[in-house]
C-alpha cells in the first residue's frame, strides 16, 4: 500500500467518523477525476469512514456562504503555474476566481520538523492588500502555513468570508459527521450549516 493508504487503514482502526486527507495541492494537481480516484482508492482502506480533502470542503464552504466569485491565495512556494491549476480548478466546480496570487517573494517548501515559513502577520498583509472588492469569499489554499489565527481580523477588514485550508476542512468534517459543535473565531463559514446537498 501507499503511505495514504497505509495511513489511513492505522487510522482507520479508532472510532472515527471521518479523515481529513489534508493535501489541498492534490486536488490542484489531480484535478476533479484524478482527486475522485485518489478519495476512493483511500477509501478503500477506511473501513467506510469517509475520506476528506480540503479543496473539496473549500467548495462545499463556497456554496454553503453563497460566493460564486472567489479569490484564491497561495503559500510563497506556490509557482504562477501551481496558482492557476487552483483557478481551473475551482472554475470547472462553477466558481469565477477573480484574484489568484501566491505570497513572495518565494520561499523553499519549509521542512515538516521546521514549521511554517510564512508568519501569520506575512498573511494577513498579502490577503488585505491583494483581495480585490469583487471577491464575495477568500481561500488560503495551502495546509501547511498557519493562517486560522488571522480569519477574524481578515474577516473584519475585509467585511466578507475567509476559508483556510485547514479551518474549512475541520467545519467540513464536523458537519459530515453529524457534530453540533460550537466553534468560536474560526470564522463566518463556522456560523452556518453546511447544506447537505453539499455533503457528498
């Protein structure tokens, strides 16, 4: 088996009601079929837990807030190339992305052991200073830079929804597990249900 899968069947063995596969670059690179594939080939190591990933939950969150037009920000290892497999991406669910960027200058991938090369503040700056007023919602679509600690003031500054990878797969999997949990400042999207025509 592959690392996802052997992860996933060890995972697989607690009482769990689902697994965030917190990867949201794979979706860009798989694309819809390619990211459909992946989910079902893990699944079939999960004991019929459902597998999740996050750009799916940032679709599911979109819907959810109503925002059909988006802006997408991207971590500083991100390549113009990379930014736009995350717009055609998110166009062939129907969405208009009328902002992609990455943050810069580049930064080399951080090390796992070493943690994010982007600091919060760095994210704030880029997101305020680069979301057009077209933009109904915001994605930070990458997993591995902290960004939940900068949703609220973003949100505030912004006066519309912001979705990190990490943040919207968490309220997608709370709320495909069927969880009634409160969750304080991770944002507007946390305020809402999520529909279940959007559960898939």
């Amino acid at each position: 088996m592959h690392g996802p899968d052997n992860a996933t069947a060890l995972l697989a063995r607690l009482p769990l009601q689902a697994i965030i596969y917190a990867w949201t670059a794979g979706s860009y690179l798989l694309g819809t079929t390619g990211e459909e594939k992946l989910v079902s080939r893990v699944e079939q190591h999960s004991n019929g837990i459902p597998v999740l990933m996050s750009a799916p939950a940032a679709t599911a969150g979109f819907r959810t807030l109503e925002a059909e037009r988006i802006a997408l920000i991207h971590a500083p290892w991100f390549t113009d190339d990379f930014d736009q497999k995350g717009v055609a991406y998110f166009q062939e669910h129907g969405f208009e992305v009328v902002h992609v960027s990455h943050l810069m200058p580049p930064v080399e991938i951080p090390h796992p052991n070493t943690g994010s090369a982007v600091s919060p503040g760095e994210i704030y700056e880029w997101v305020r200073s680069h979301v057009p007023p077209s933009a109904q919602a915001v994605f930070i679509g990458r997993n591995a830079i902290r960004a939940i600690g900068v949703i609220a003031a973003l949100e505030d500054d912004l006066r519309r929804p912001v979705l990190t990878a990490n943040q919207v797969s968490l309220w997608y999997a709370l709320r495909v597990a069927g969880a009634e949990v409160s969750v304080d400042d991770y944002g507007q999207l946390f305020k809402l249900p999520c529909r279940q025509s959007e559960i898939n």
